[in-house]
C-alpha cells in the first residue's frame, strides 16, 4: 500500500519547475585584466545578424520613359542677335551724317463761283540732311525741296509807273510764284554749348507754332491761313537758341528781312524772339516779339506780336495761335491780325479726326477789296489715318474760305504722306 504513494510523490516532484538560485558574489574576486589585442571588445563587436523576413514578394517599381536620343547638340549659350540697321554714318573724325526725307503728294479739288478744278499736286518734296562734324560742338543741317519750282500761276498785275499816268491803270498777265520759289530751304551750322546754341545760315524764323515747326507734324494738310500770311518765312542771319532743362526754350534771331535766299540792300534788320514754357508735361505755352531794326522809314518795316497755346494730352490735343502785325513805315502802317483753333483726338493710335477754325484781316483799318484775301474766315475738317505715325500717314481734309468781299470757296484735299 505504501508503495503506489511513493510512486504519486515522485511523480508530483517531476512536474514542478525548479527555480535556481541566485550566485552569491565572490568575496575575493580576482582583479580586472586589460583586453588583449587579439580579442574584440565590445565596441567592436558585430551587430546582430537581423531577424530573417518573411518571404514577401517585392511591390513592382515603375520604370521612368527612357529619353529619346539626342539628334542634334544642345547649346546653351543664346542666338545672338543682329545689330540693328544704323540710322547714323561716321563722317570726319568722330562726327555722323543722317539724312530724312518728307514727300507729301495731294489730290486736290476746288470749287469757286460754280467753276470746279482738280488736279494733283506734288506739295513737298523736303530732302534734308543733318548731323554733327564735332561732336556736342558743331552740328549742321541742310534741307532742299524740288517742288518749289512748281509754284507758279498766272496772275493779273496792274501796271505802274505809266507817264502820263492813265485815268485806269493797265493790267497784264503774268506767271508769279505762289511762295518764295528756292529749291534751297535751309543751310546752316551750329555751334552747341550748355546754354546756348549759335547757328548761322539761312533757316525759319520762329513766328508762328506751325510756320517754326516741321510739316511733317502738321495736323491738317496745310498751315492755318493767318499762320501762312505772318510766318513760315526763311531768312538769312544769326540765332541763339536752346531748351534749358524741361519747362523752357528760347529762341533769339538777327536775320536780313528780305527772305528766302536774298540779301539784304539796306541796313534794316528783323530781330525776333520766342521764348515756349513747359509747365507741365503736355502743355505749352509760347510768346513771340518780331521787329525791325535800323531805318524804321522803310517800306520793309514791320513788327509782329503772337501768342500760343498747345495741349496734348493722352489723344486729346488743342492748338490756338494769335498773331498781330504792323507793316510799313510809322504814319502809313498796315495793322491787321489773324489767329486759329484746332482740336483733335486720337483713337486707337491711328485715326484722328481733327476740326479747325481761323479768320484773317490783314488791314484792319479798311476793306481791301474782292481778291485780297482781306477778312477771311475757314472752317475746316480732316481725318487722319496714321499707317505708322507720321512716317506713313493719309489724310482726307475739307475747308471753307468765306471771304467778304470775295466768293466763298470750298477745297477739299486727299493726302499721302511719306517720311523718315
């Protein structure tokens, strides 16, 4: 009976776990050894072999699109680019040449007392030529127009100086210029400076915006008519003139009196002044004072008052010019006046129409009579169609002339501009 309780006892012992105990540390222990050189140290112990992975097939990776071949070099440095056409020739030492061309060519058409003509006109054919032969010393200009010599028409002309002079004077028919007939226009050099640049030739006289100004810039085919009568005049002499900074130019000259081309056979001379201010950017506001000089009892005295105003602002644009004048000797002087109004507008940077309004009394104190030209009003209208600015331009213009003692006439005007 004892026998089979043995046998439970030992099998109960061989289940339970057997928990060791604890080393007791050594009271002497041996003293520490330095590493060997042959031995690793712990620092230079390899890591551990990682856990091996299960196996996982790889995620596909996307290939990137294998680049064409190059078929031809690639450069990086840019195109260069040509240099523009020069607008200048080298002349002298360290002077430029530089010609511009103005060729304006009319279809014209009138119509007075119910008599119509047409025809076309070559009105200005301007070469010019300028530059500097020292440069910022000395410049010149020099400007020629061969449709000058066109001008003529038949006129009838009274004629004088008849012994015994008659109770009616006779008249002939004659061929006279129109306006100063000179394929010569302007010749002239400048000596240039800070303030001040001295010019001697033959060149404008400065009364009149639009007489002083080139005709290229003209907002209607031709000059105002009290600007034709009092300026846009050449004359051989002396000017001082310059722009100082932005608000102000003047303009001072000593000029023959007889005009384009001619000199003088007396000692009379014309002095005339200008003087524009630039009081803002747009605006301008101009004076001129012109008078002779030296033996005021000649019939070729004459003085001159006038005052300008212009504005141009974005398309917008306003032109007034008055112009006085007193012609002849002190006691039998001829006082007359004129002066126009032009407005415009620019649309689209091509097309500008434009309206002016002008009057002209060359003798204010008394009728001149039919063919004069004496108390003349015109109302005028013109569009323009600018190709390229004022390099190409067309123009379709149309004016009334009501004189008073004279038949109105009407003139209406195709133009074609061309310049550089």
């Amino acid at each position: 009976m004892q026998k089979p309780l043995t046998h439970l006892l030992a099998l109960l012992f061989a289940t339970t776990p057997v928990y060791a105990q604890p080393e007791r540390p050594d009271p002497n222990p041996p003293p520490p050894q330095a590493p060997s050189d042959t031995e690793p140290t712990a620092e230079a112990l390899p890591p551990p072999a990682p856990a091996p992975m299960p196996d996982v097939p790889p995620a596909p990776v996307a290939l990137a699109p294998a680049a064409p071949a190059a078929t031809t070099p690639v450069s990086l440095a840019p195109e260069p680019v040509p240099p523009p056409p020069p607008k200048k020739l080298s002349v002298a030492k360290d002077g430029f040449f530089q010609p511009s061309f103005l060729l304006q060519v009319w279809l014209h058409g009138t119509r007075q007392s119910s008599e119509t003509q047409t025809t076309f006109r070559l009105r200005r054919s301007e070469i010019k030529i300028k530059g500097n032969i020292i440069d910022d010393l000395l410049s010149y200009a020099l400007m020629f127009d061969p449709a000058k010599v066109l001008e003529f028409e038949d006129e009838d002309l009274e004629v004088e100086g008849q012994t015994p002079a008659p109770a009616t004077p006779g008249s002939v028919e004659a061929s006279q210029p129109q306006s100063n007939v000179s394929v010569l226009q302007d010749a002239y050099a400048t000596f240039e400076s800070e303030f001040a640049d001295v010019g001697f030739g033959q060149f404008k006289n400065p009364l009149s915006w639009e007489g002083f100004n080139s005709a290229s810039q003209l907002l209607f085919p031709e000059r105002a008519t009290a600007a034709r009568f009092y300026g846009d005049e050449r004359d051989i002499g002396l000017r001082v003139s310059k722009k100082i900074g932005d608000y102000v130019y003047y303009n001072l000259g000593v000029y023959n009196g007889p005009g384009l081309n001619r000199r003088d056979n007396n000692n009379q001379k014309d002095v005339a002044l200008r003087v524009e201010l630039y009081p803002i950017e747009g605006v301008m506001l101009g004076g001129v004072g012109y008078t002779s000089v030296g033996e005021r009892e000649e019939p070729t005295s004459k003085d001159r008052l006038e005052a300008d105003l212009r504005i141009e602002l974005g398309g917008a644009l306003l032109q007034v010019e008055y112009l006085h004048g007193w012609d002849g000797p002190k006691g039998t002087r001829v006082e007359g006046h004129g002066f126009y109004a032009a407005a415009g507008y620019t649309l689209f940077d091509q097309l500008q129409p434009a309206v002016r309004v002008g009057a002209l009394d060359a003798d204010i104190d008394q009728d001149l009579g039919a063919g004069k030209g004496d108390e003349l009003w015109h109302y005028e209208a013109v569009v323009n169609y600018f190709v390229q600015g004022k390099q190409a331009k067309l123009a379709l213009a149309y004016g009334f002339f009501d004189y008073d003692d004279w038949a109105a006439r009407g003139e209406l005007t195709l133009l074609g501009q061309a310049s550089f």
